[in-house]
DNA sequence: TGTACATCAGTGAACGCGCGTTCACTGATGTAC
DNA sequence: TGTACATCAGTGAACGCGCGTTCACTGATGTAC
C-alpha cells in the first residue's frame, strides 16, 4: 500500500477520510472531528457535509477502511504462508496478523471498537465489518476440517479466537498489559496466547 | 454489596463518584463530566474541583472502582466454589465471574480501559488495576503448579488469560459479538474460548 | 457555435451548546484565648 | 462562658473553547436548446 499523495483527481470526500486516518496516527481519536479534518485538509468545515451525512457517518466510513485494512493484513499474512501450511498454522497466522496490524494503528483500531462515537448502521461499516467476520470463519472452519475443534459451531468457534486475539490487541494497544507486567513482549504474551487457544501441532507442518 | 442511600455523613467526594457510577450504568460514559455530575448529585459545579483534581482525576477515581467491583466478583466467586475445587477450575471460575461482571456493568467496563479520558497516574487507579491483575496472578500461579502450563512466565500466562476473557467481555458488551454472530450466547462463547484456553481437565474436580 | 439555465461542491458567517476551569464570595464550623 | 479569628467546603457568575449544524451565498461545470 504506497503512501500515495492525494491525487488532484480524487475526490473530497476520499480526502477526508485518509487525512482522518492520517490524523488517527498523529493524534488519536480525538482528533476526529468535523472542523479539525477540514482544516487538516485545507477546506471550510462546511464541506465535509457535502460527503457525510454527519461526524458520525463520517467516523463509521473511517472505521469500515480499519476493517478492510485488518482483512487485508490477514489475508497478506495468509498469502505469504508456505502452500503446504496446514489449516491450523493458518489459523495461527492469522491471530497474528489481526494483533500487528491493531497494535501498528492504534488509533484507527480503538476507534473501530467504539460504537458510541460512529454511526453503526453506516452501510460500508456494516459491510467491512461482516466481510472481515467471515473471512475469519471461513479460516477457523478449515481448521475444523483438519480437526481443530470439529464440533464446535463455526461462527461461535470464530467468535472466541477473534475474543481471544482481539483482548490482547486492545489491552496491549493501549499500554495496559504493558503496564500490568513490566519488559512484557507482545511476542511472548501472543505465542502464549495463541498456543494455549489453538492448541500445540506437533504433526503439522509450519 | 447493598444499594446504600447517601448518608448524611457521607463526604460530597463520596457522593459524587457513587453518582458517577449510576449515571454511567444509566447513560453511559459521556455523561461523566463534571457539569452533569454534580447537577445530578444537586451541587454546583464547581464544587467538585473541592474534592478531585480535575475531570480526568474523577473519571480515574470512578475507574478505581471499577477495579475493585471486578476483584471482589471474582473474589466472591472464588469463594463460592465448594473446598475440593481444583486450581483449574477455580481459574475457571474466575474467567466466568471477570466477563459476567464486565458485561453486567458496561458503562464502567468501558471506561476503566479508556486511557485517554482518566488520569492514570492516579494513585487508587493505579493501585487497585495493580492489585486486581495480583490477584489474576495468584490465581494462574496455583493453577500452575497444578499442571497448567507449568514452564510458562506466571505474569505473561496471567496477562494471556486476562486478554482473552477480556476481549470476550469487550466485544460482548459493545454488542459487536452479537452482531457478527446472530442468536450467539454468551454462555457458549465464554464455554469455548475458557475450554480452549485453559484446555479440559477430565480428572479434576469442579 | 452560442446562450440560458440548472446543478451542486465548497464558502464562511452565525447559532447555540456544554464543557473545564477560574475566582471572588459566603457562611458554617471549629479553635485559641 | 464568651469573643475573635482562621479554615475551608460549596456557590455562582464569568471566561474562553471547540464543537456540530444551518443557511444564504458563490462560482465553476455541464446540459438543453
């Protein structure tokens, strides 16, 4: 993903939402407001409501971009594996991918997880949101198919993993486990973590 | 824990933090501002710059609370467990009762991992979140030398367990468990992702 | 090739809001003598 | 038992802030004829 500069080309309402994620990154998410982006991007804090419905739409349709950029990081994550990484390796991967990516934007992921401050009923939201849900399944389901809890219901099977690994982005994102166990690594705290959810798989190839 | 009236003796500082606290199992967290605070609590406003150094001081003192109603729910739960209860259970059990209560107050589960809007430099946040996460170690340890996880650093397996009950209680409290997963129980969420994390124990008490 | 018109993204002044914080004050309470 | 005084929790007016949203407007662009 290069970090293209806005293109002349480009549409306001694109504008606004990459200076929100750029402002996410700097500042955080109170930084978020109507007036700061369209200052940030040079214009009258009149215009974004050419594009947005309001602040909140405007939030969610960040937040949908967080969502496509957590399924793509997994999805880059799982087309970098070897072709014969087993389901359940994979599944690993992907718990992985999911924690770098949250804890490389911290910003941009505790504003996803905020339902308080975004409209989430915003189409795109919904619909980033559900994709990146289902990619997770239909990980966790090959896992099934290689024995990896095979009774267990897909989607609540998929549901504990994201838990699990979406505990340790946001606790670590935001410093507490940090805090909590002083020259913690993440690496440490994810192996564990991830062991102890998916289980150890001598047998399988990595 | 009764639902104690103010006492007329009862100091205003007292008085506005327990205002605090209903006003977020109410209406959530930003109704936590000094303003609304002492309004509900029938004071003026600046009367609470008499016992709080300022907004973020009160909201770290609210969240101090916070610590202490979760350590007591896992105490009482640990408690409740009959004498043979094993080490594995009782971590068990202590999982069950973190998420139950997270999810039974989500206003103020919310606002204990919001960083940017408390002072956590606060001496009682800092000390209760200290010693909750002591006792989440205490716990993991005994659970330890019954077997679980034995060669693993006690506070980074603490701190993993934590994360992912911590997650299940976020994602569920926000309502985004639900939405991906229509018809989802907590209960079988919470079964499986403790199964999976702390794996079965077929001999063991319960 | 021109002319009239509609469209609509972006402007910028204005409104009203609740907020945190400051500050001079009041008035009850307790203490020193 | 009285009197003078200090303390300090709570008051309420005031300040300045940034916010979301409204609204009449401008001016470029494209379309119909």
């Amino acid at each position: 993903m290069p970090d293209r500069e806005p293109a002349p080309s480009e549409s306001l309402g694109e504008r606004l939402v990459e200076v929100a994620l750029k402002l996410l990154e700097t500042e955080g998410i109170e930084a978020i407001t109507l007036r700061r982006i369209a200052r940030e991007a040079g214009v009258s804090h009149g215009a974004p409501l050419r594009h947005f419905a309001g602040l909140s739409d405007l939030r969610a349709e960040v937040a949908a971009r967080g969502f496509r950029l957590l399924s793509d990081s997994v999805d880059a994550a799982h087309r970098g594996l070897p072709a014969g990484t087993g389901p359940r390796a994979r599944l690993h991967a992907a718990g992985v991918a999911y924690v770098r990516a949250a804890v490389a934007h911290p910003g941009l992921f505790a504003l996803m997880f905020r339902p308080d401050c975004l409209d989430t009923s915003n189409e795109r939201f919904l619909r980033e949101a559900g994709s990146a849900f289902e990619q997770l399944v239909r990980i966790v389901q090959a896992a099934q198919d290689a024995g990896f809890e095979p009774d267990a219901e897909p989607r609540v099977l998929a549901g504990s993993v994201w838990a699990c690994v979406h505990g340790l982005a946001s606790l670590w994102s935001q410093g507490a486990l940090a805090g909590a166990i002083p020259g913690a690594r993440l690496e440490d705290a994810l192996d564990i973590s991830l062991r102890l959810l998916l289980g150890s798989e001598p047998g399988e190839k990595r």
